[in-house]
C-alpha cells in the first residue's frame, strides 16, 4: 500500500500515519519529522531548513525530493508506505511520480484531511499548550503564514490526483477513530 495523507497543518496527517503504519505493516514517510531530525543533528540540511520551518515557508523542492529519494529506495519501504507532509508542491508531485515510476511502482490512493482553518488554530494552540512550545512554528502567527502556503502551493494537489483518479477526501473534523475509520474503508476499497 502507498498512500499519500494531504491536508492543512493541524489536520491529523501524523496522527493517522502512525496509526495506520500499525495496522498496515507499512512504513511512515514525513519530511516535517526528517527535516526537525536534521535540525537537531545539525547536518547541513538542517542549517538549511531551521530559518524556513520557523518561518512556516517551504524547503526548497531539490531538498525534499533528495530526502524523499533516498528514503523510498531502503528496504523497509518495499511493502508499502505512508507520505506525511509531502508531497506539498506540484514540483514535488511530479518529482515524486517519476520516481516511483522508475520503481515500478503505483500509488494506492491520495488521502485529503479536510478540515477548516478556524478548527486548525485551536489544534495548533492547543498541542504548543501541551508540548510546552516544542515547534517553533506552532503559534498563530507562524501558522497564519503555513495555512497560507498550503492554500497557495498545496491544496491544488488535490486536483492533480483527482484527475489521477485517486483523490479520496475525508471529513477531518471527526473525532480520530472516526476518521482512521474512514480512511481504512478507502483503503481497503482501494487496494480490492
Ligand atoms: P510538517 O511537520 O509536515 O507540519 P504540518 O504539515 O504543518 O503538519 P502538522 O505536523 O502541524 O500537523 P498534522 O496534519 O500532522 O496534524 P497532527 O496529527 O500533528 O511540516 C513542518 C514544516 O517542515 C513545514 O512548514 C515546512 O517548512 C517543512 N516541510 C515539511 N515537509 C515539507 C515538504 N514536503 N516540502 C517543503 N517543506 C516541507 O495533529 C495536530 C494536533 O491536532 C495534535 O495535537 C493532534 O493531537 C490533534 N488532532 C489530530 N487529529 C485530531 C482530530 N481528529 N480531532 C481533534 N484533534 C486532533
């Protein structure tokens, strides 16, 4: 199964990936966490990205992309997996199909979160309540910036897997056993 969980920041894309890499037996994929990882260790792609994440602008397409690359290339990944965070430009979209295409492999199906920006702040404020402000970019400042980058770059993604015929959308608002729910009967359907 190789699936791709698109939604706004705050809309439960991690929350359903670690739950459904459980169920599956398939691996998650989200550049969020392996950017935050390379800032911590300081590697050079990490100096890189630190200012652009605390500003809640993009990494550069290449940058993503390479990361990506080597990832799906590791073992772990040949029984399937789950993108989180990525792709998030048309760039990376297409970047991405060719890459696997050269695998030989196809894509499951594209998940949307849909959830409204109202919703999304009381999230965000919420879990920098609850981290104690572990991310930098959780404040309604830098998320205003973020929410705006997903409608401009992002959100047209849905359209390019809708003419691929796998866009799939879930109402994100529900509480999240009702949307891992969800998003199992579309899988389940998908991969049938
Ligand atoms: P990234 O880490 O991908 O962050 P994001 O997309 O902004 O998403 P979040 O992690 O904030 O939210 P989520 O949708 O995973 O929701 P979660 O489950 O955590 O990216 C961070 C930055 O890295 C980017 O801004 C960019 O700079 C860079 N980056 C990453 N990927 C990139 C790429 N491909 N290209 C370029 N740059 C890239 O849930 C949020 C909260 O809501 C939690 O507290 C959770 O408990 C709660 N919650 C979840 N589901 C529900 C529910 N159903 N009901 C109520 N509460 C819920």
């Amino acid at each position: 199964m190789r699936v791709i969980l698109l939604g706004p920041p705050g809309s439960g894309k991690g929350t359903q990936a670690v739950r459904l890499v459980k169920k599956y037996d398939i691996v998650q994929l989200s550049t969020g966490d392996m950017l935050r990882a390379a800032v911590a260790a300081g590697t050079d792609v990490g100096l890189k990205a630190k200012a652009i994440m605390d500003r809640g602008e993009l990494v550069p397409d290449e940058v993503v992309v390479g990361i990506i690359a080597e990832r799906v290339a590791e073992k772990d990944c040949e029984n399937g997996f789950i993108l989180d965070g990525f792709p998030r430009t048309f760039n990376q979209a297409a970047s991405f199909d060719e890459l696997i295409g050269e695998r030989g492999m196809k894509l499951t199906a594209a998940v949307s979160l849909e959830v409204p920006d109202e919703v999304l702040l009381g999230r965000i404020e919420k879990r920098a309540r609850e981290t104690g402000g572990a991310r930098a970019d959780d404040n309604a400042e830098t998320l205003k910036k973020r929410l705006g980058v997903y409608h401009a770059q992002t959100e047209p993604l849905i359209g390019y897997y809708r003419d691929q015929g796998i866009l799939r959308a879930v109402d994100g608002t529900q509480d999240p056993d009702a949307v891992e729910s969800d998003i199992e009967k579309i899988l389940e359907a998908a991969a049938a």
